[in-house]
C-alpha cells in the first residue's frame, strides 16, 4: 500500500518528508490562483476517493493513486491538494497516519509534480496523440514514482523492511498498467470538452 502506517519509518525518513511536503505545499499555495480552488478542490476529491478501493494484490492490496492525473492538471497544486486528501483519509478511516503524513504526501506529490513537468514537454508539440500518449504515460510514471518512493522510504527505515519494500514495487505493477490507460482516457476527454482544466489551449485544431 502507499500508505504508509506511524511507527514504521525513522526519524531522518520522517524528518525529510515533512521538510519536503512544507516546502511543496508552499510553493503550491503560493502559485494557486483564486479561480483554480475549484479545480484543485474537484482533483482532491477524486483523489481522496480513488485511494479508498482496495484490491488484493497476494499477501497484500492496493488502491488507485491517481497522481498522475492530479500532477498533469495540477503541478505544483498537487501538494496541498494531495496533502487535504490523506489527512481526511488518516482521520476518518485510519488510512497512513499523523506522523507519518509528510512522508506519504511527499511520495504521492513530488512524482506528481514530476509527471506535471513530463506531460507539459509533450504538450508543446500541439500533437493531440503526443498529448493522450504523455497523459497515458504520466499515469504509470506516477504510480512507479511512488512505489520507488515507499520502498525507498522503507528500506531506509531499516533492513527488516526489505521484503516490503519489494513487495510494494510488485504489487504496484497492475496499477500502473490500469492509471495508464485510466489517465490516458479521462485527459483525452478533457481536451475536447475543457481543455482549460488541463491548462491547455482551447482550440481543438490545435491538436491536428
């Protein structure tokens, strides 16, 4: 699972990740316009519920992430509105934890941003199928970020947490494959009927 439980990781990998998380969340608040609240609200949201299905996956069960989307449309928005989102999850449903918020907002948010700035190069070639092609793989990129990140995050916490750590590269894999084409779907549906929300142009002979 992305979420990672308290108690588990140490001090310098709690450490980082609230560093990481205030610094993104600042930046991110800081960029947010006034008429993007609605937007970043809305992917929030989706992004709160996503992560609620479970699948079993072996011994263990994933969810849907969805940062991948949200870092498309959001950039560095996706902090604060990633960050909004898990701690609902930590204190209505006991999902991650309070200590441990800033490590797994830092996994979700900083492959989300990374994502953002991947699917903003392809954008700029006006190329419809280029556009769908770098959202599809946005889509993978970011569940792949972030299962590198909690294994990271766990193997830094110590060598017991190995095993897991490599469980959670495993279990992660059919998710990528679904927010691929999950992603891939949803950006090519915007670009015809609010590209806006995608920060993209509104002209679809744009996308010849």
């Amino acid at each position: 699972m992305a979420h990672i439980p308290d108690g588990v990781l140490s001090a310098p990998v709690l450490a980082t990740g609230v560093a990481v998380t205030l610094a993104g969340c600042a930046i991110g608040l800081k960029s947010l316009d006034h008429d993007r609240i609605p937007q970043t609200a809305v992917l929030s949201a989706t992004f709160f519920v996503a992560s609620l299905v479970h699948f079993p996956v072996g011994p263990t069960s994933v969810h849907l992430i969805l940062n991948g989307l949200v870092g498309v449309a959001l950039g560095w928005a996706a902090f604060p509105a990633i960050l909004v989102a898990l701690l609902l999850q930590a204190v209505l449903f006991g999902f991650g934890g309070l200590v441990v918020l800033g490590v797994n907002v830092m996994n979700m948010a900083a492959p989300a941003l990374v994502c953002h700035f991947l699917f903003r190069l392809a954008a700029r070639r006006d190329s419809r199928r280029v556009t769908i092609a770098a959202a599809g793989a946005a889509g993978a990129i970011g569940v792949l970020l972030t299962a590198l990140m909690v294994a990271a995050s766990l193997a830094f916490s110590g060598k017991e947490f190995i095993g897991a750590a490599k469980l959670t590269l495993f279990a992660h894999l059919p998710v990528m494959a679904i927010e691929c084409v999950f992603t891939a779907a949803v950006v090519s549906l915007l670009m015809r009927v609010k590209p806006e929300f995608l920060g993209l142009r509104s002209t679809e002979a744009a996308y010849a």
